[in-house]
C-alpha cells in the first residue's frame, strides 16, 4: 500500500511538472532550483546575485519556500524584485503544484517575464539537502547551495542532491582561512559526487567568485530565450 | 487516503519508541537524539563529548544515522566507543524501528551498559533539521545541535526541532567572530523558540563550553540509574 501511494504521488507531481515546464517554456523563464541545508546560504546568495542581475525589469523573479516566517520575502522583497513567499507549514520540501501556485501568484504580483530576452525565476526551496531532491518542480537546473562550514564531506553524505546539480555554489569561501580547509579540500569530492555541476566557489558577503557565478546564469538563458543570445 | 496512512505509520512509530523506552529503562540507558543540519558539528560535538565522557568502561554506546557512508562510525569507533553505523539508503531521519535494530547490534557488538550508575546512548540522526523530528525514537532528550554559521533566524524557520528540544548545543562559536555575531544574537530567538531548552554555547574545538554540556549531561543520568546520584 505505502509503495503504490508514494508512486501515485510522484506520478502526480511529474505530471505537474512537466506543466510547469511547459508554463516557463511559454513565458520564457529560466527557472533554477536552489537547494542546500539550512543556513547554507541561499539567500543570501539570491541577494548578492539580484543585486547583480535584476537591474533589467522583467528579468527575475523568486520564490521563496519555507516551513515559516516570511523573512526570507521580505529580503528578497528589498531588492525590488517580484516575490512571493510559500510557507509549507511543516512539510520538509516544496512540490510541483506548488510552484504552479507560486508562479500564478507571482504573475499576478507583478513579475513580468520577457521571452525575448529570457526571464529568471529562481526557487528556494525549503533548507533541507535530502528530501527537496526527490521531487521534480519542472526546474531547468537544480543548484546545491553549499557552505564550507558544513565540511568536505557531505557530497558523500547526502548524494541525491548532488548527483542532480547543473551547479554547486560552495558559499562562505571568505571563511575557509578559521576552518584550516581550502577549496581545493572540496573539490575533488564534487568532482566525483556531482559530475554534472560547475562548481562556483562564492562569498556572498566579500563579493568573491559572484562574477563566474552570474556570468554561467546569463549563458543558461540562451535556451529559453527567443533572440539568439540574451544581452550580458 | 494520505491522512490515514500517516497517522497509521505515526502510531506504529510511537508504540516501537515506547517499546524503546522499555529497553533503555531495563539497561539504565539516558538516549540522547541528536538533531541538527547537515554540517551542523553534530559528530564533532560527540567526538569532543566522548573524549570527556567515554573512559569509563560501559559509559557511552552510540548509533549513527546517515544516508550514506560509514564515515562518522568510523570516526566515532577511533575513540574506542561501541558504535553502530545506520544506513538509511535514502530515508531522511531514523525510526523508532531502525533505533530498536541499531540497540540490540550495539548490545552484540560489545556496549555494556552499567544499569547502577547508568549509561548514555548517543543517537546521532540524519542531518536534517525538518523531519528527524517528527518521529519519536524512545530517546529521553531530544538535542537540537545548531551552528553559529547557519545564522540566528532557524529557530523561528525550523520550529519543531526547537519546540522539542530539552538542550540546544550552539556549537562552532569560536567562529563568531568571523560572522560579525555575538552569542547575544542567538540567545533570544532561542528562549522563544526553544522553551524547554538549556542552550550551551560550545567549540568542539577549542573545548570552549565543553565542561558545562558534559556536566549537564551527567545530571541527566540520575533518573536512569540505579544508584542515587551517579559519579561525577
């Protein structure tokens, strides 16, 4: 019984999936799926990069997913970017539907996708690095949001997630001189244990790697874009 | 159909861990499950612990829950401690049934517990701060182990872990420092959201903290054992 419903679900959320992926085919987004363990740094990440990227009207929007509290909105919400907050409400990742849900509402409140160019809707999902890998929400890319501080080995540790990353952002780099490690002490582990993923050592707060990092998302819109090759 | 189904497996849990419960009542047992983020130090927190706690022969028995990898077991059995390694293949926190398991392998394995003046069983969960918590494992204490670096708002993003948490190990402060952060910032949010926990602040590393979280953790003993009070 328990096998067949957790197929039923999964069936279910692919099917949802696969409209999301449609939704962001007709609207011209790039929709990204950042992952990774509480504290990690994704939005942190998402700061410094819509600093970097949102200037252009149209160009980004975000949803962000959570157990609670609509803090991490309204961080982003700062930034002038369109947002909206999911609260899951103790449910351990976010699904399918409820990016469709988040989308409508998203267009609703203002985010204004131009399929000429190519849109980004980046989704944070809940901060967790198991259970949000096994549920597909229709994403281009999964991105694994990876702090130094959590140590070298938790590609090894947590496979899924990684094995799924287009992109691994190893944050926190500005901290790697206190912990005695350098990034050379993760990247060989990711090399095996994410295989399809450009890694992107980052620091958020010093600025540090952020240029390669949003340099590889402007070169993931050509895809989704209808003029060939979105403007740098 | 869901609904059922769950609170079917909920009540299958709770009667395992209360079978649990029995078990470590006959041994003398204090279980101890510890939950926190991936990289949160948990293993490092019980390395530091053992290293204090573990030359009495009988005093300490641990069983590791991890997705994958023996690594932390291994690191754990270098320090002389019966440990058992649980691999969950998937399964994003421990059970009450797979704790029962992991409890008879150690007792084989050599853990000899001491019912006169008690014994500790250290259950490192499945880094994750969402769903470890929503299964009793039978465990006496359920220890939330935070790191500074996951920053001062998870409390109130990741409620349950806290609300149920009878110690709150806020570990890696030695990096605090380097965050631009002071305990001060961490200690409110957690008198909030964590009602019923004593916090101790602790570096694994440089043993800041270390001696108050073991002295805590030798009054908790008294209740288990047989003789009245256990030695300090």
């Amino acid at each position: 019984m328990k096998a067949i419903l957790v197929r039923n679900l999964r069936a279910a959320n692919d099917a949802l999936a696969a409209t999301n992926r449609d939704t962001f085919a007709r609207h011209g987004i790039l929709a990204l799926n950042l992952m990774g363990s509480p504290g990690a740094g994704k939005t942190s990440l998402l700061e410094a990069t819509l600093a970097r990227l949102s200037p252009i009207p149209g160009r980004c929007g975000v949803i962000e997913g959570d157990i609670a509290t609509t803090r991490d909105g309204e961080r982003i919400a700062a930034h002038g970017v369109p947002v909206v907050q999911l609260n899951t409400d103790g449910a351990c990742h976010l699904d399918a539907s409820m990016i469709a849900q988040g989308l409508e509402q998203l267009l609703r409140d203002g985010f204004r996708p131009v399929p000429q160019t190519g849109s980004f809707l980046f989704i944070e999902n809940v901060g967790n690095l198991v259970c949000p890998a096994e549920f597909d929400l229709g994403a281009h890319h999964t991105v694994v949001v990876y702090s130094v501080t959590e140590g070298p080995d938790k590609p090894e540790k947590y496979p899924l997630a990684f094995q799924k990353a287009s992109a691994v952002v190893l944050t926190k780099v500005d901290l790697l001189p206190h912990l005695g490690l350098g990034q050379e002490d993760f990247l060989s582990t990711l090399t095996t244990c994410a295989p399809h993923a450009t890694v992107f050592p980052v620091s958020a707060w010093s600025g540090t790697g952020m240029d390669a990092w949003c340099r590889w998302l402007r070169q993931q819109l050509a895809p989704v874009a209808a003029w060939p090759g979105p403007e740098a």
